[in-house]
C-alpha cells in the first residue's frame, strides 16, 4: 500500500519583500513518519512549518494537509486542520507568571470545554511522556533549557494532535540532553502515531530519529527520501552539507 501523505508543498514560492525564500518548493510529509528538514541557517526551514501551519501562506503554489488546500479553504475549515496541527517553537515561550501544568493545560482551557479535573489529567499524561511529571507546580524560572523544551513538547501534544512540527528542538542544549529530547520526540511519536516534521543543524539527532530527510537549499527541496538514502547521496552539494565542509559547491 502506498504510504499516505499527511502535508504537501506542491511547487510552492514564497518572498518576503524582494527577498525570495522559497522557489517551485514541492515536499512531501509522509504519515506516521518523523521527516526533518535541513538546510543552512536561513534557508526557509521554519517558514515551511509555518507554511504547513497555515500562519504564512505562499506568494504562488499550494500547501496541502489531508487533502485541503489550506489557502483556499474556509476560516473555519482552518481552523479545524490547525487544531490538529502543532507547531513547537523554536524558544519554548512559556508564560513566567504560570506554573508549568498551568501552562501545559492553556491549550486545553482556551481550545476546549473539559473540564479542569479531565484537563489535569490530560496534563499530568502529557508532563509523564516528556518525563516532566514531577514539575507540574514548578515555574518555568526554576527548569533548565532542555526541561523547557520538554515542557513546550507537552504543551504542544496537549491537544492529542496528528501533525506535530518541531522547529529546532535540540538547539543549544547539551549532548545528553540532546539525546534525551531525541528519544523524546520518537516517543512521542509512537505514543500518538502521529508525524513529525523537525527542523535540526543536529545531524546525530536527525540520523537517530528520521525516517525521511530533506534539503532545502536556495528555495527548493534537493534531496529527499529515505534518511540513509538522502546521507548516502551523490549529490555534490548534500554531501558538502552534511559533511560540514567549507570548499565545495554550497557558497560561504
Ligand atoms: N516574517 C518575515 N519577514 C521577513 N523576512 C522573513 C520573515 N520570516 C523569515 N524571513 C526571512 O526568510 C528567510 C528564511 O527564514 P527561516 O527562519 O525560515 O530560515 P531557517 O532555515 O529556519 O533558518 P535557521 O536555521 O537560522 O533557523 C530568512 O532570510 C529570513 O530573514
Ligand atoms: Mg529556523
């Protein structure tokens, strides 16, 4: 059976202003499936998340989620496919005044009409699977940078979403953590059956938890397929990147 694709880019070009961004931008994201996106530092690698997210929409091209086109859609059909979509940023933004199960519930009391013993619930399930559990009543000040990005993890899985987006989970943390939010997020993964799609620079991180790889490089996808195809492309300017070189075809 084919694989089912859950978000598509079909020939997609973005500006902003004069800068171009993306460029006859096409992209699969397949179900059930971790995909993450790698490109140089400002390639356009958040601005496919919020593509897919339907905050930004495309100059020309068309962005896809199950089947709607989410730029020519209704605002309340939107609205549906973007409350099961999560975008997790790229800085986790917790709200300082609110402890961190009040902050992992705030999707639920602005989104939902469940009550606060069933919210709580959600939550306490949500804080376990990142492993947080034990932080419900700790305020976002007293959690170092990898609990934090956790806790943006149980915020965004609150909601029970298909579609989770990770921009830059594992940037500036140590390597453990790295590791630990790695796992995380492949957990979490088989915890929902839900798809990821992650934008990363961690080339260990992305080997361990990708099923699929992309490159995004001067405004489109280059390569893409399954990771260990992608890493063992022939590509000139694939290897280059992922080999970190400075001499090769990719401008400096
Ligand atoms: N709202 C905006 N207005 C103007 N320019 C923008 C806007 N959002 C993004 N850009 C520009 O689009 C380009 C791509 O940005 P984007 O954040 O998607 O890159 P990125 O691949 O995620 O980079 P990084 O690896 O550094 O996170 C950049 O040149 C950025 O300055
Ligand atoms: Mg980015």
């Amino acid at each position: 059976m084919p694989e089912r694709v859950i978000a598509r880019l079909e020939d997609v070009s973005l500006a902003f202003g004069e800068r171009v961004v993306l460029k006859n931008c096409s992209l699969d994201i397949v179900e059930g499936a971790i995909t993450c996106i790698v490109g140089l530092s400002g390639a356009g690698k958040s601005t496919i998340l919020r593509l897919i997210d339907g905050l930004i929409k495309p100059s020309t091209g068309h962005v896809y989620v199950r089947d709607q086109d989410v730029c020519h859609t209704s605002e309340r059909e939107l609205n549906k496919i973007r409350r099961s979509i999560s975008l997790s940023f790229q800085f986790a933004a917790l709200l300082d005044s609110l402890t961190l199960g009040q902050n992992v519930s705030l999707p639920l009391v602005e989104n939902t009409r469940m009550a606060g013993a069933a919210i709580a619930k959600v939550v306490d399930k949500a804080l376990d699977a990142v492993g947080l559990q034990y932080a419900y009543d700790n305020l976002p000040a007293e959690l170092s940078g990898g609990m934090l990005k956790r806790a943006g993890f149980a915020r965004a899985i609150v909601t029970d979403p298909e579609l989770i987006l990770y921009d830059e989970p594992t940037t500036g943390l140590d390597p453990i953590s790295v590791h630990m939010i790695t796992k995380t997020i492949m957990r979490l993964r088989e915890r929902s059956s839900g798809t990821a799609v992650v934008t990363s620079h961690d080339l260990p991180s992305i080997y361990m938890m990708a099923d699929y790889m992309a490159m995004l490089f001067e405004g489109a996808i280059i390569a893409y397929g399954p990771c260990d195809d992608v890493r063992k492309s022939q590509n000139p300017i694939v290897q280059q990147f992922l080999a970190g070189e400075e001499a090769g075809p990719i401008p400096i």
